[in-house]
C-alpha cells in the first residue's frame, strides 16, 4: 500500500496557492482542468519529497463548503517552526496555536483547512511565542 494524496476543496485557486505555496513552501507538481465535470484538480508536494501530496479541488460552480470534525488535519514538518510562523504571520495569516513550546502550531488555509506545523526535533521555547495566546480554533 502506498499513501497517495489528501484531497481539499478550495474556493480561490490563488488565495489556496499563495497559502500553501508562497506561505507553506509546497510547490505545485501537476494541473488538470476538467471542462466535463467543471472542475480543477491541482497537486501539490513539500519540496524533495516524494510521498503524499495535496490535491486542491476547485469547483467551476460556486459551492459553500462546511467543515466537519471527520477531517483533522494536515501536517508537515518543518525546519524552523518559528521562522515560518513569522513568515505566515507577514502575510496575514493567523496563527491559531502558536508554536510556544517550539514544537507545533496551527494554521488555517483559506477555506478553513487546519494545518498542524512540527518542528524537526525542539527548538528552545522564545518569545514573542511562549506568551502568545491561542486564536479562534485550530
């Protein structure tokens, strides 16, 4: 058995991209667009790895998506979880649980999708993060 890919629906292809591209660092590894069906499939990958991807899922045709608790998250690891969270921070993005004891944190791309961040190893716990409460849920 061989793990493939997690599927998540998105609503703007590029808010999702800047997300999970420019903010995360995944790059974008294949495209289809669907005339038929009305719809775009695009993967994405971490760099250098060759496991499981990310399928955004974008719908032509307008749709509200709710989120349910049968979805957890996705997570990745990262190399320095502070230096990425300030990154997602410069962007606008909401860190819901801060990386206090420098090994996790939440985000939420821009459809809701929780992503759990893991530091490689620890890093020593620092401000301004050891104080900074959590935001919303993650």
């Amino acid at each position: 058995m061989q793990y493939l890919h997690t599927m998540v629906r998105v609503t703007d292809i590029d808010a999702s991209l800047k997300f999970y591209c420019d903010g995360l660092g995944l790059e974008e590894v294949r495209r289809s667009d669907n005339e038929r069906g009305r719809y775009t499939l695009i993967f994405l990958r971490a760099p250098g790895d060759q496991g499981g991807e990310v399928e955004l899922t974008y719908n032509w045709d307008p749709e509200e998506y709710t989120g349910g608790r049968n979805f957890g998250h996705l997570a990745y690891r990262v190399k320095d979880i502070y230096a990425l969270c300030q990154h997602l921070m410069d962007m606008g993005v909401t860190i819901n649980r801060p990386p206090r004891d420098g090994h996790m944190a939440f985000v939420r791309s821009p459809d809701g999708i929780s992503v759990e961040l893991i530091q490689d190893g620890t890093l020593p716990a620092q401000e301004p993060w050891a104080s900074m409460p959590n935001t919303g849920a993650w």
